[in-house]
C-alpha cells in the first residue's frame, strides 16, 4: 500500500463516494437514521468485546504495522450533530471509566476547541484563586522555635574518665558558640550536665539543671572529679538516666550527649569476665530498669546520642537502641559495635535499615559515634549532632513541612521513590494503616508487557506544565510570575494497576502506562477526599519552575553534575458515583532512591563524596543566587539525578501559597544554618552565604550567562532536559524536539484513519503517540479537511510570542542580569 503521504484524498466526485450534489435530502436523512441506529446496536455489542489496542476509536483504521483495516458503522457519524452544552459539560467532567479490558473510549470523538482550553484553564485560575484566599499559617519565628534547644551531657565521672571530662569543660564554649553560629544566633542554647558514679561513691550523682550560661557550665564541670567507681566495672547509669528524666525540658530540640566507658550494672548489658556487684538487671538499690526510663525519655523527645569509647558499651547501646526502634526513631549503631552487622541493617525495618538519607524524616534519633580516644572530636560531634536533631524537630513542628517524612514506609520509598509523600505526624506502621482502611499493597514488580495485568483504563483530562524550549527570559519570566509558568491541557487514556504498590499518608500510588505510549508511570490518587485540582497544579508550577532553573544550572557545571526533575500531570474525572477524583500521574524512576536534604536544614552527610549530592546541595544554593535570594529549591530527592517533589521558598509570601512546604524567609535560614559551600558552589562563584543571612544584608553575583536555546521533550508528560544538538527533530512535526526514549513511538504508533470531512471516503496517516504526548483528542479530518481552529502544532512549541521573542532576542543576549528579573 502506498504511504499516506504520497497519497492525496480523492477527489469529490468519485464515483465510490456518496455526492451531497447527487443525493436528495430525504435520502441523506435516512442514511443517517440508519447509520445512527447501526452506531448504537455497534456500541452495545462491543461493550465487552477486547480490542488490541486501547487508544484506537471506533472510526475507522488501518494499522500500517499489521496493514490490517478494520471497518466500521460510525462513517457517518460525522453527520449527526450534538448537544453543545452537554458536549462541554461531559468534556469538563470526564468519566472515571475502569475496565478489564482494553477500552477503546480513550480519545474523543472531537478536537476540543481553543475556546473550551481557555475555559477550563480560567476555570483552574480561579479555582486557585479561591483557594488561597484562607490566610496561610504564618511561619514567622519557626526557625528560632525550632533551633531553640536543650542540651544535656550524661557523663561517667569515674577516674578513668578525667581526660573527657576535661575535654568537655575545654570545648563546652566553643560547641555553645558553634552551636549559636550553626544557628544564625536566633536560638536560645541551654546545658545540662549530669554526672554519674557507682553506688559505693558520695554522691553518685552530680547535677546541674539548664542554664544559658556557659561559664556556668564550666564551673560546674570543672568541680567534678573523675574519682571512684566502686570495687566493679559497671556504673550507675540508671541513676544517672533517672536524673535525665528529671531535668527541666523546655525547648523543642532535646539532646542528650552521653559520655561513658563502662556499661551498667546488670549481665545484660556486660559479657566481660569481670565482677558486678549487681549482676541482676533491676537489683541495685534504686530498683531501676532501662526500659521504663527509656520509655519516659521517649515521650519526653529526648535525642540520644551515645559517644563510644569502648566496646564495654556495645550491648548497652544494641539494647538502648532497640527501644528506640520500637518508637519508629532513627537508628544508628557505629560500625566497630559489635552488634553491628549487615544481616541486622537488611533485616530490621524500623531504624538502620533505613532509606539513603533518611534522617530527614520527622522523629527522634538514637545515633551511636565514636569519640574513641580522640577526645577532640568531642565538640564536632556534638555540633552535628544537635543540628541533625534540630532539623527533625523543625519536621515534627510543622504539619506538612518534608514531602517525604513522616508516614510513609521507607523500604518502599527505597525501591519507588515515585511515592514520596507528604508529612502529617508521627510516623506510623505503613501496614497497620493498611489494614485500617482495607488496603492491600501488592509487593511484585511491574509486568508492563503483560497483557491485561494494567487492568483498569481510566479516561481522564487535566494540566500539564506548558515547558518545552528555552530561551534568555524563560526563567526570569517564571521566577517573576505563576501566570508566566503556563499550563495546557490535557485529555488522555490511562491504563493502571488497580492494586497500589504503595501508600503514603494522603495517597495511593499504581503503575500505570498511557494508552499510545511504552512509557512507563505512576498513578498517585487520594485515599479519601484530598486536595483539589489547585494544589496539584501548584505542585506541578512548583516542578516547572525547579527545572527550569536546572537547565541554567546544568549549563553552568556540564554533565557530570547535571540534574533534572520530572514532569507531574494533574487529572481528574468522575467516579460512577457521580464525584469528581483527583490525581497525578508522573513518569516512574527506577532505582535506588536519595534524600539529599529537605526543607528544614537536613543534608545528606552519609555520602559527602557523591557527585550528584554535592550538586544537588550546590543547586539549592544557586537557586538563591540566581533569584536575587528571592527562590530557594530544595527537598531534593530522587534517583541519580533525576529529581522530584521538591520544596520551594519564596521570599514573596504569596507565592506558592498552596504548598504547605514553603516556609517563606525561615526556610532560608534553615537552609543556610546548615549548607557548607562545596567546589561545584565555587565554581559557580555563588557569594551568599549564613553570614548575610545573619546580618540581614546580601550581595550575589549579578550577571549569569545566557543559555542557548535548549529544549525539553516535546512530549508533555516525559519534559525530560535535552541538548538542542542531541534532540531528535520530524518534518512532521516542526518545531518539535524528542528525547530517544519517546523519538521511536512517533513512529511505530501511527495508524490510518477513515476522514470525516464531508465527501469522499479516504484515509489519512497519524500518529497516536504525538496527540497524546500533547494532550490533544485524534483528529479527525485528514491535514487537508482539518478545521482551522483544530491546533497541531502549537501545542508542541512554545507558543507565538514566546517563540518570537526567543529568536528575536536570545541568540544575541551574551549575559542575563540577576539583579534586573
């Protein structure tokens, strides 16, 4: 068979076709009768019929694959009018429609008109606009709030402990200074210290309650003397957790620093050959046990930190460490411990079998280092320590401040980071609330070419961000407006999984395929009534705007530190019931899943030498400078470099005013309290720093190089950053660019329809693969009958104005000004 291109439709007077000229209307009102009768009896009888493909419509085809062509009763449909109000009013509500099998509903019988686009994208503004009337909660004084802490040393202070206690009562102002540096001077820092002996000794134990005043502290430290101990090796560190217990807790951070070399009474916690006085756990004088005074601790959000000396304390801290397990806090055993062992990491699912970074999760810690004989190391262990902790406590304050803290089960969040979710308390057993709300998770990997196993076909419409090229105001314009990040939209087929891999605290998340693509997905939903279509266009806004700044930013340091985040589509429809759902759908990412920090100070010291680390640390910084201190990008997380759900600050309180996650000018002072500019932040010669934050007064660096046009994939729900030069191009499709992964399926997605214009009965070549990847129903009409307001290409470039202005103005601007956006 010829190629359709080569192949003009045939002329009106055919002798094959029917001729308006040569038919009379009374005939024409017949055929059509018939027609329409023949439609209905059609549409029944293939209601339960498979199909092989998903995406082709009762019109009809020809598969230039299999060169098979499949005819039906719908030519002329075509003739027989409908209702325009009912058209739009199923169009802005469309069908949630699950099935079995391979539904042939998931393109439309129309082009939707420019128009109705307009309509549904004014309709989202002002759903936005309503939305953000209630007054966001203000995150004035969160920092300082959040910073503020209490700061206790627990120490052994038997005669072999005299060079630690000396290094503390040497160190104690500089780790106060640090801290309040760490800390932009805003929080209020208050020690403790509490001293422990054994039984035998007068006292056994010392103590001094909170205070700011670090000569105070010295004093009191310099007063204890490292004597005693009894006539055993165990001490009485019950007595001195008791004591602990006691203190007077006032700030939101808590720390406990515990500084001992012998582990305490009781065989549990001692396997050396050495005598104890009360080798029965609970025997000492006081009848203290470890487990109630831990429990207490625990509910009074006290962070422990064990600095090991000796392996004398290793059972003691495996059991103490237990006990916060149980409590869903962070675990971390150090690696001479030992109790510590791979089999243990992998098996354990609360604590050190933990997601890559996972300490940004909202909780408490116990953390377990090794200070060793290098009593020095004292004040940085501290300092970190406390930062670490300060960082969680800002998580835990907040409602939703990390996208991915909280509730969700970090070993799925390991293998599909595709689900990160929103933070909304204490976390909890992802499989308790499971079985609380009759969710099943299916635990087996995707078979996306198993036929059937995507069994639900959901046809849905909605936004995708409108980004495809590039040019010298691109970012200037979006960092200066939402309305600059434009949207379009979007109708589609989808195919899920109707058993959810995984679950967050909010949603759902499904694997997914669209109807013409081999691409794959995940489908995230509401569990129940969640957020409307608002706050996923925000988060979708949100994306647009972090890749755009990675473009200039991947510019700037080249390849090896390149990133890049995905594209999320927001879509609804409605349920048999007659609601309307709501939902996401983004590209799926497979591999090993990184928190690299969040957006309350936390950044991955796990892996200080990774390159994609340190330019995910670097690109939050630079989205500072190149705002002008305005934007800063952060909650990075993903694969490699490949990045999603990200939290944006904005100095302009009324800018993302959606996202929970936005902590306006406190969010820069946590980033900042806590980022350490690494070679690639010097390489981009970023000049602000925690010092400005301090005082309140910045200077960046004002003139950035402008980027040659580069552009995404064309594809809408792909987006992925391309080099101009390695783009794939069409003459099919002018002005449109494609990544290789979406390039073939231009290609091998192309079917040949009946037209529908009025005369002739001829067929034309197209491309299902290119009309979805911009949201856009089939056409129907051949290139040369298509209606001119039927749009083809715009959708897939940038737009008139845009286009112009790039081609006008960015190949000849060398420099961008910071200042002037």
């Amino acid at each position: 068979m010829k190629d359709s291109k080569s192949d003009p439709p045939p002329p009106y007077s055919a002798e094959a076709s029917v001729s308006r000229t040569r038919t009379s209307l009374g005939q024409m009102r017949s055929m059509a009768d018939a027609l329409l009768r023949s439609r209905i009896s059609g549409s029944n009888s293939d209601a339960n019929t498979k199909t092989s493909s998903s995406a082709a419509s009762s019109v009809p085809t020809y598969d230039s694959r299999s060169g098979t062509q499949t005819r039906s009763k719908e030519t002329a449909s075509r003739r027989i009018s409908d209702d325009s109000s009912a058209r739009l009013s199923m169009l802005r509500s469309p069908p949630i429609t699950p099935s079995a099998t391979s539904s042939t509903s998931s393109t439309r019988e129309w082009a939707r008109p420019a128009t109705d686009r307009k309509l549904r994208l004014d309709e989202l503004r002002k759903e936005i606009e309503s939305a953000s009337q209630p007054a966001k909660r203000s995150n004035d004084g969160l920092f300082k709030a959040a910073y503020s802490t209490d700061l206790l040393f627990l120490i052994d202070t038997t005669s072999s402990m005299s060079p630690y206690i000396n290094a503390a009562k040497e160190q104690v102002k500089i780790i106060m200074d640090d801290i309040q540096t760490t800390f932009l001077k805003e929080a209020e820092i208050r020690m403790a210290v509490v001293g422990y002996k054994d039984h035998q000794d007068n006292p056994n134990i010392q103590f001094l309650d909170f205070t700011t005043s670090v000569d105070t502290v010295r004093t009191f430290i310099n007063k204890l003397k490292a004597k005693g101990g009894g006539t055993d090796h165990p001490e009485d560190i019950m007595g001195g957790l008791q004591q602990v217990v006691n203190a007077s807790w006032k700030n939101q951070t808590r720390c406990v620093f515990h500084i001992g070399d012998a582990p305490p009474h009781g065989r549990l916690f001692n396997t050396i050959n050495c005598k104890d006085n009360w080798d029965q756990h609970g025997s000492e004088p006081h009848g203290l046990t470890y487990k109630p005074l831990l429990k207490k601790m625990i509910m009074l959000n006290l962070n422990y930190a064990l600095l090991r000396i000796t392996s004398y304390t290793d059972l003691m801290a495996w059991e103490f460490m237990k006990e916060y397990s149980d409590a869903n806090a962070i675990c971390k055993l150090h690696k001479l411990n030992k109790n510590f062992s791979k089999e243990y990491l992998s098996a354990s699912s609360h604590s050190t079998s933990r997601m890559r970074g996972s300490s940004a999760k909202s909780g408490l810690s116990f953390e377990e280092s090794e200070l060793g004989t290098s009593y020095s190391s004292l004040r940085h262990l501290v300092v970190q320590s406390v930062a670490s902790s300060a960082s969680r406590t800002a998580v835990r304050m907040t409602d939703s401040i990390s996208k991915t803290g909280g509730k969700m089960d970090s070993t799925a969040l390991a293998s599909h980071p595709t689900i990160a979710e929103e933070d909304e308390g204490p976390k909890k057993d992802p499989k308790k609330e499971a079985a609380s709300e009759d969710l099943v998770m299916e635990d087996v990997p995707p078979q996306w070419d198993t036929a059937g196993w995507l069994d639900e076909t959901l046809n849905v419409e909605g936004f995708s961000p409108d980004v495809v090229m590039h040019g010298a105001r691109t970012l200037s314009d979006m960092m200066l407006h939402d309305d600059h990040i434009e949207l379009s939209t979007m109708e589609l087929g989808v195919r899920r999984r109707s058993k959810p891999f995984s679950q967050g605290a909010l949603r759902v998340a499904a694997y997914a395929r669209t109807t013409a693509s081999t691409n794959h997905f995940v489908v995230k939903s509401f569990k129940k009534d969640g957020r409307h279509l608002a706050h996923l266009a925000e988060d979708m806004r949100c994306q647009a705007l972090c890749k755009a700044f990675a473009l200039e930013f991947n510019n700037l340091v080249g390849p090896e530190h390149s990133i890049d985040f995905i594209i999320t589509t927001c879509l609804r429809g409605q349920s048999d019931n007659g609601t309307l759902q709501y939902m996401s759908l983004e590209p799926y990412i497979k591999g090993d899943y990184v928190k690299y920090n969040n957006n309350s100070g936390y950044i991955n010291d796990d892996i200080p030498n990774d390159e994609t680390n340190k330019a995910a640390q670097a690109f939050s910084h630079f989205t500072f400078e190149r705002s002008w201190g305005q934007i800063l990008v952060c909650d990075l997380q993903g694969v490699k470099g490949v990045l999603t759900d990200p939290a944006i600050h904005t100095a302009n309180k009324d800018r993302f005013k959606l996202a929970d996650t936005n902590l306006n000018r406190e969010g820069f002072k946590f980033f900042f309290s806590t980022h350490v500019c690494n070679e690639i932040c010097q390489q981009l010669e970023l000049i602000s720093n925690a010092q400005m934050v301090m005082a309140n007064n910045f200077k960046f660096r004002e003139l950035w190089p402008a980027v040659d046009n580069t552009v995404y994939c064309s594809n809408k729900l792909c987006g992925k950053i391309v080099p101009t030069a390695g783009a794939r191009k069409s003459d099919e499709f002018p002005r449109c660019h494609w990544c290789e992964l979406c390039w073939p399926q231009l290609e091998s997605s192309k079917v040949r329809w009946m037209c529908l214009a009025p005369g002739p009965d001829h067929e034309f070549s197209v491309s299902r693969f290119f009309y979805e990847s911009q949201g856009l129903a089939m056409p129907r009409k051949c290139p040369e009958h298509r209606e001119a307001e039927e749009t083809v290409s715009k959708p897939a470039a940038v737009g008139g104005a845009l286009w112009a202005r790039m081609n006008n103005s960015s190949a000849k601007q060398k420099n961008i000004s910071g200042r002037h956006w």
